[in-house]
C-alpha cells in the first residue's frame, strides 16, 4: 500500500511542477514573439524602398560599354544590331540560325542570308555572328555584347 501512495504522490508532483514549468514556458514564448513582432516592425520602419531596375544601368539596361556606340546616325535605328544582344546560335549543315533579343525582350531570329535593317547576315563561327554593311564593312557580334566593326574577316 505504501508503494501505491508513494508512487500516487510522485505522479501528481511530477504533473504539478510539469504544468509549473510549461506555464512558465508560455510566457517566455509570448514575450519572445513579441520581441519578434517589434525588431520586424522596427526593421519595417528603418527599410529603404529598393528600384526594381538598376538607375546605374541606363535607359536600355544592358551591359554595352562606350566603345559599343553606334558611330554613324544610321546605326541608331530600330533596328540596328546596337539595339540587340546575340543569345543564341545553331549552326547545321543546311541551315544555320541565329537568334538577337532587344531591350524589350522582343526575340528576333535571323537564318544566313536574311537582313536586319540595314545588314544582312552572311556567316557565323561558334561564338559570334557575322553581318555586312552596305558599304561592304563587316559587323561581328558575339556572346558578350561586344560589337566590331571590321574592313574583312
């Protein structure tokens, strides 16, 4: 019988300082949400608004340096290749393409031979693109934005 009371007895104390000490929890984690809630609102307060473009950037946002220019007015058009950027190539046996994306992200896709305002693209290599002028001047672009004008190639 003893046994029995004294096993009863360490029941109820374990549950009595079990509750204890959960009660006690409680409190330590509504303080620490509260904490919580005030550093947040407080980091809230203190945030600057970031631009969702880079202001450094531009007007077209590209990574074109100075000597990427256009030089003549005629280059300036819409449809100059100092408006596009070269993203893609494939090359094949029979045919070959290139694709050219603006900054609007229009894509504009180009085989050999087609014209790109007033260019036309007559070969490409395995990281650039090859266009003639009229005045029998090359334009090579490649993957980096960089575009060389060239008397042959």
């Amino acid at each position: 019988m003893i046994f029995f009371k004294v096993t009863k007895l360490l029941i109820i104390s374990f549950l009595l300082i079990a509750i204890n000490a959960n009660a006690d929890n409680h409190d330590k984690k509504k303080k620490l949400v509260d904490q919580v809630k005030a550093i947040n609102e407080n980091i809230e307060e203190d945030e600057d608004e970031v631009p969702l473009n880079d202001p450094f950037a531009g007007n077209e946002g590209s990574s074109s340096t100075a000597s990427n220019l256009p030089v003549d007015e005629e280059d300036q058009g819409a449809m100059s290749l100092y408006n596009f950027k070269l993203v893609g190539l494939i090359s094949g046996k029979d045919h070959s393409y290139i694709t050219l994306v603006n900054s609007a992200g229009e894509i504009q896709t180009l085989t050999i031979g087609q014209d790109l305002g007033k260019i036309k693209l007559i070969d490409l290599r395995l990281t650039e693109a090859i266009f003639k002028k009229d005045d029998e001047k090359y334009l090579i672009i490649n993957f980096n934005n960089q575009i060389k004008e060239t008397d042959d190639y």
